[in-house]
C-alpha cells in the first residue's frame, strides 16, 4: 500500500498552524488589543469550523489517508489545544460581553 499525501490535507495542517499563529499573537498582545474578547470568541469559532472540516476530511478520506497525515493532523489539533488555556487565563470573569465593561 502505497502512502497517500494530498493538498486537502496539508492545507487542514496549515489551517491550523494559522489559527495557532492568531491565539499566540493575541496572548501576546491581549493587553495592546482593543478588544481582546471579541477576538478570541471570533478565534475559537475558527477552530471549531476547523475541527467540522477536519472530522469531515478524515471521514470522507478514511483508510486513504496516511498515518503520517494523520498523525500530523492530531498533532497540529494538541499544539492547538495547549494554547487555549493561555487565553482563558487573560479572561477575567465579571467581563460585560455587552458593554465590554468589568462589573465591580
């Protein structure tokens, strides 16, 4: 059996590599941003698009794809997920997601 590498694939691995890209930047410069909350709800509506199109992807692809494709897919997926802890740390509870104001 011949291994399978296609650019669907490779593009899902980018994808992803990309959004971890934005949360690391946002950690960053949380304070710098003028509305970090936003950004980060509009952040982890990206990564759940991702995770539909990927589950999508390695159903519709099944035993074609290779286990290096699969193994970089799940390992780009935990990379992912270890950055999102960073974020929940800066968000403080008593945030206004209305008036983007604390609540004293």
């Amino acid at each position: 059996m011949t291994e399978r590498f296609d650019e669907e694939g490779l593009l899902k691995v980018i994808k992803v590599y990309e959004i971890s890209e934005e949360i690391l930047k946002l950690n960053w410069n949380w304070n710098n941003c003028s509305d970090p909350v936003k950004n980060t709800h509009e952040l982890i509506n990206k990564c759940q698009k991702l995770f539909l199109e990927i589950s999508e992807y390695e159903q519709r692809m099944g035993s074609k794809l290779s286990m290096y494709q699969k193994n970089k897919i799940h390992e780009v997926i935990i990379d992912l997920g270890e950055l999102i802890p960073y974020l929940k740390n800066k968000i403080k509870p008593g945030y206004n997601l209305q008036n983007h104001q604390l609540i004293v």
